[in-house]
C-alpha cells in the first residue's frame, strides 16, 4: 500500500480482519479477500448515504 487514498479506502476491513483475528476467527485466502472489499465497501457506502441525507436535510432546512 504505496498509495494512502488507497490504505483510507480499505481500512475499515483491516480493523475487521485484525478483530477477527483476536477472536481466533480469521478468514484466510478468498475469505480474506472478500472480508477485506465488503466490509470497506459497506462502510464507506453507509457513510456516503449518511453524508447525503444530512446535506439534503440541511438544503431542505436553509431553502425557503
């Protein structure tokens, strides 16, 4: 990971490997893989849709 947009963008499964991991539940090979792009992609994706409802909200409050 030469790139830190690139580490940001998938650390959240980082933090869900190295829980898994702790709990002796680690996933290895495809698992690993899968682990690693969903859980980064569901995170990032809830925050996006988190972002845009407050920003609709808050253009719906400042609009007339």
């Amino acid at each position: 990971m030469d790139q830190p947009l690139a580490l940001l963008l998938i650390v959240p499964g980082y933090i869900v490997q190295a829980w898994l991991f702790e709990a002796h539940r680690a996933l290895g090979g495809v698992g690993y893989a899968v682990t690693m792009v969903g859980v980064s992609a569901l995170v990032w994706t809830l925050i996006l849709l988190g972002v845009s409802v407050a920003a609709a909200k808050l253009l719906r409050r400042l609009s007339p």
